[in-house]
C-alpha cells in the first residue's frame, strides 16, 4: 500500500531539508508518494495573532478561500495521509489541511507558540516541550548520513590532497552578531590552526555571511592554508557534502541550528564556535540544543577568540554515526501504527 505524505513548506531551505529528511526515512520503511505543497503567508504579526486566537485550542482550521488568498496555498495532489512540516510559519496551513483531509500532522522543532494537540506528533529538540505528542530527539532531522558524506568524498574528482578541516560559516541572526572584528579574528585563528596540525582548510561561507564578511575573511586567512573555498556571494557551489566526507574535523558557526545539526549528522567530530555577542529570546531552545549534543559528546564549542588553543587529541568525541532519521522513522511508524517492509 503507497501511502501519500505532504510536506508543506514556507520556503525555509532548512526547514524543507529537515522534513525531507524524516520524510526519506520514511520512504526506506515503507511505501510513500511525497508531494511538497507551498505555503506563503500574506499578513502580519498583528493578524497572525488573531488567526491564532480564531483557531483555538483544539486548532479550528481555515477555509479554503483564506487558505488560497491568505496563506497562498494552492493544493493540486492528492489526499494525503500525513501531513509534515518544520517551519512556524508553515502550521496555519498545515494545521487546516490535516483536519480537512483527516491525516496526522507532524511538526518537527520547536513548536511553541502552537498547542501540542493541534499534531499528532512533535519531535521536539527543546527540553521544555513534554506535553502528550511531544517527543524529544536529540537533534532535528537531516537529509545528510555519514554513508551520503562519504560517497560525496570519495566521488570528488578534484578533492585536495592532504590533512583536510572544513570551516562551514553562517552569519548575523537575531541571536548571533557578527562585527568585522570577529571575522578578523576567525581568519586569524583559523591561520594558526593550520600551522598549528599541518592542515588545510575547505571553507563553505552560506547564503547569511554577505560579502563584507567574506571580504575579510579572504584577506586574512593565508592562501597557503586554504585546500578549497565555496565564496558564496562571489560564486554559489553546493560542495557541502564533499567537504563535510573529505574533513577529518568539521568547524561551524552555531548561528545556524541546520548546518550545527548537519556537520553532527555526517558522522564527523565537530567543533561549534561563536562570536562574542549572543542575545537569545528568554526560553529559547538553542541553549539546551546545543548542550544536548555537547553533553552526548556530539559537539564542542569554542567561542571564537578561543579557537587557537584548540586540541583534536585532547578531545573526546563521539559522532553520532546512526542517522536521526532512520531513529525518528521508526518511531512514527510506530505512533502512526503503519507496517515497515521486512
């Protein structure tokens, strides 16, 4: 039997990534059609509130004009038996459709400020959600294995040679602030580093890093120490994959829960570095996201005026090398009481 799943998207890359993710997994148990249904909300906060207000506690759903015109969701597929998202802004939308076509809706992240009886299951990385459809993971899903990273490497026809790290760099967020002081710095230690173990560096800056901030990066860390470097504001490449199997440590900024949770995903030890301003929301989940990995020994974090004194052989570290979405698959088969293949 095919079973059909929506993923319903608000145009966050890494949000759609952590439900293909779970959604792939799925695929590997069981038979699945996927269908990605987008979702483009056209009001503000103010409004926002109010729709949330109108829905309730049990989650009334939205009628299919203000479906169309308001959350700019056009639906052409077919009659989905489970329904998945990862993004907030996506639940208005994915909520409505659940109860209109009766499929279980699963949320994965935070989902605060939304009741947890609005899904049937929430797999949540935040210490504080513990109502009856939450479940805790140690961390969101991810499309990227170690099995995946490795194959990238191996199947890289131009892979440098040599004692390989990769530094993978996010950029300002509402809780990450970046001055041009701490590029500088990171360039700085990044040179020391590669004096320090005899390696050179692959670099992967993302869409958030903006020019400026590549600018200094590119003038401070020394040619010599670089193997290869995705610049993205100058030219995009998506060589993650290959950088993160080609690596033996896997440097990233913690501004960004999804590259954090793929540099633990690829099976990598890996070192989470900051900058030396962080101002996070009161009830934040990051802090217990990030000591959750730190504390199983996925992760260490080094601020980044601290990095040089970094020492792999002084470090205990064990990569998760099971991948979180073949763990969370089996529990929603389970809690979706769906045979797997034998």
């Amino acid at each position: 039997m095919k079973r059909v799943v929506w993923i319903i998207s608000e145009g966050s890359p890494g949000h759609v990534s952590q439900s293909e993710g779970l959604v792939a997994a799925l695929a590997q148990k069981t038979n699945i059609e996927l269908h990605v249904v987008q979702t483009r909300p056209r009001f503000g906060g103010f409004i926002r509130k109010f729709v949330s207000l109108w829905m309730g506690r049990n989650g009334n759903p939205m009628s299919d004009r203000f479906l169309k015109r308001r959350l700019g969701c056009e639906i052409h597929a077919s009659i989905p038996n489970l329904i998945v998202t990862s993004g907030g802004k996506a639940v208005f939308a994915a909520r409505s459709l659940a109860v209109k076509f009766g499929a279980p809706l699963v949320f994965i992240g935070e989902r605060k400020p939304y009741p947890s009886r609005w899904f049937h299951t929430v797999f949540t990385p935040s210490p504080s959600e513990t109502d009856l459809y939450d479940v805790p993971v140690e961390m969101v899903p991810t499309g990227i294995t170690p099995a995946m990273v490795n194959a990238a490497a191996y199947a890289w026809k131009d892979r440098p040679q040599g004692k390989l790290w990769a530094m993978i760099v996010g950029g300002a967020s509402k809780s990450h602030h970046y001055t041009a002081e701490d590029w500088k710095l990171l360039g700085m230690k990044m040179n020391q580093l590669a004096e320090a173990h005899d390696i050179r560096w692959l670099i992967s800056t993302s869409r958030r890093t903006g020019k400026e901030a590549e600018a200094i990066l590119r003038t401070k860390i020394h040619p010599g120490h670089i193997a290869r470097a995705v610049w993205w504001a100058n030219k995009p490449e998506k060589l993650m994959n290959e950088f993160l199997g080609s690596a033996f440590w896997v440097f990233v900024t913690q501004d960004s829960v999804t590259m954090v949770t793929e540099a633990v995903a690829s099976g990598r030890p890996v070192v989470v570095t900051m900058p030396a301003k962080i101002s996070l929301e009161p009830g934040s989940f990051l802090p217990g996201y990030f000591e959750r990995l730190e504390k199983a020994a996925r992760i260490i974090r080094i601020p980044i005026n601290r990095l040089g004194s970094f020492q792999p052989a002084r470090t205990a570290i064990q990569p998760r090398l099971e991948p979180i979405n073949s763990e969370l698959a089996t529990t929603l088969l389970s809690r979706l009481h769906w045979p797997a293949h034998h």
